[in-house]
C-alpha cells in the first residue's frame, strides 16, 4: 500500500504485534483502551436499565397509592396562582377545592384544575393514602417520557464516567512512559554526545 511521503504507515494492531519497540506500557495502555470501551458500554446499559426500572417501579407505586377523589372548586380558576408546567408541556392552575374523604370529613386544600374551571365546578383532585392531596400520577406518554429520560440519563453519566476513569488512567500511564523515556536518555545521553563531538 502506497503511503504520502513522509508519512509512516499505519499498522494496525501493532500493539499486540511483536516489536522490539513496543513496550508493556504500549500493550497496557492498548487494553485500557478495550476494557474501558467495553465497560463503558455494559455498565451504561445496565445501570440505564436499573435506572429506567425503578422509575417505573416508582411511578407504578405511586399510581397504586393515589386514588381520584371527586371534589367542587370553590373559587374560580381564573382568580388563582397557574400551576408549573409539567414535564407534558401541560400548565393549570392551583385553586382551592373541597371534597369529601371516606370517613365523610369535609376538606378543602388547593390543587390544580382546569384554567377555565369555575366556582363550583366538579373537578377530579388526587389524595394519597394519608388523604393528602397530591398531584395527579403520570400517565401514558407522559410517564414514558420520565421513564426513558432516568434510563438515558444515568447510562450517559455512567458511560461518562468510565470514559473519564479511562482518560485519566491513560494519562499517568503517558506521564510514566515520559519519565522512563528521560530516565534512559540520561544514562544514554553521555555516550551519544560523545560520538557526536568524537
């Protein structure tokens, strides 16, 4: 193969190839460079999935212990403080509402409801199983999109900090190969200068 002039060729795997010039600091340092790749890829992938799971889990559990309550809005909508945009794109409105619990005791507390509700509208609010009102669990793609954002999240950082465990183990790695280099051209630098002005 034709290589540019002035160019050295490139071999490939020449690491794992016998060369008298190869050292076992070359050889580290080329699986450092597989093991590190494929760490980073298996762990990424794993913790994702754990990750993406126990959201899941987490969000299953929620809906379990969130039940709908009817209830009746007992100002209008309009009049109260909008509600945070949800991770959807949906935005409502916090207004005081009251519903009545199993035990039949009267509450009223606020909670989010439609933007065009208006005084004495039925609404839907969520209790948890305190009787505490709590938003309303995701659902749909809503939930998916929490789910896959937990699991690509964590895999990414994971990924990233293998990589940077990676990176820097190579650098001390060419740090020390630096320094046997120094180390040996000191005890050859005497005799090469001699022949030089010999």
């Amino acid at each position: 193969m034709a290589t540019t002039q002035g160019a050295s060729p490139k071999v490939p795997w020449w690491r794992w190839r016998n060369n008298p010039l190869c050292r076992r600091s070359d050889v580290a340092e080329a699986w450092l460079l597989i093991t590190t790749a494929v760490l980073a890829l298996v762990l990424s992938g794993f913790a994702g999935i754990a990750a993406a799971g126990a959201v899941d889990a987490s969000l299953d559990d929620r809906r379990e212990h969130t039940r709908p309550v009817p209830a009746v809005l007992v100002e209008n909508a309009r009049d109260a403080a909008p509600a945070p945009v949800s991770e959807s794109g949906d935005s409502g409105i916090w207004a005081e509402v009251r519903w009545t619990a199993p035990d039949g005791t009267r509450h009223t507390g606020r909670a989010e409801v439609p933007a065009d509700g208006k005084k004495g509208d039925a609404v839907t609010v969520y209790n948890d199983g305190k009787g505490r009102l709590v938003s309303a669990p995701p659902e749909g793609a809503e939930a998916g999109f929490q789910i896959t954002m937990a699991g690509l999240t964590v895999a990414l950082v994971t990924g990233g900090m293998v990589l940077l465990g990676g990176w820097i183990a190579r650098a001390r790695l060419r740090l020390r190969r630096l320094d046997l280099w120094e180390a040996e051209w000191r005890q050859v630098e005497p005799a090469w200068r001699k022949r030089m002005t010999g």
